[in-house]
C-alpha cells in the first residue's frame, strides 16, 4: 500500500503533504526532526491520509492536494478539525 497523507504543524498551524509506503514510520520521521523540510515545524499530528495499492495514483493524488483545487478539498474535509483547534 502506498499513501498520500496531510500532516498540521503542532507549533505553526501549517499543513504538509507528502506520500509513503510506511505512513507510521513517515510520521516518527517527520516528529523525530530527520525530514530536512519539515524539521522547524515539529511536532506534527497526522490529519488525513488516503491508501492506494498504486504509487503513480497517490503521486497524482499528492500533487493535485498541493493546488488551490486541492486546498479547498482539503479545507472542505478537515472543516471541523481545523476550527476546534
């Protein structure tokens, strides 16, 4: 299985997006600092993830998740727990 996932930075508020094949191991990664990108905005809590058993499919799906189109998706799914926090 491979995975498109959205992570919300505890100490910014800001989003990430990226895809793995080990979505628990990717999120330690993320908290633990060894992600070059992400590691001033730790500690990150997971906040929706998508699976597919194809990679070219959550690659797509990443990049369309980065797009406007794809921020209002995403702010469209994650309305009620982006306003209780």
């Amino acid at each position: 299985m491979f995975y498109v996932y959205v992570l919300k930075s505890d100490l910014d508020g800001n989003l990430y997006t990226g895809h793995t094949a080990n979505l628990r191991k990717r999120l330690l990664e993320h908290n633990c600092g060894k992600v070059d990108s992400t590691r001033e905005r730790t500690p990150f809590e997971l906040v929706y993830y998508e699976a597919s058993r194809n990679l070219a499919d959550v690659i797509r799906r990443e990049k369309y998740l980065k797009t406007t189109y794809g921020h209002r998706y995403l702010s469209s799914r994650l309305r009620h727990d982006m306003s209780q926090r």
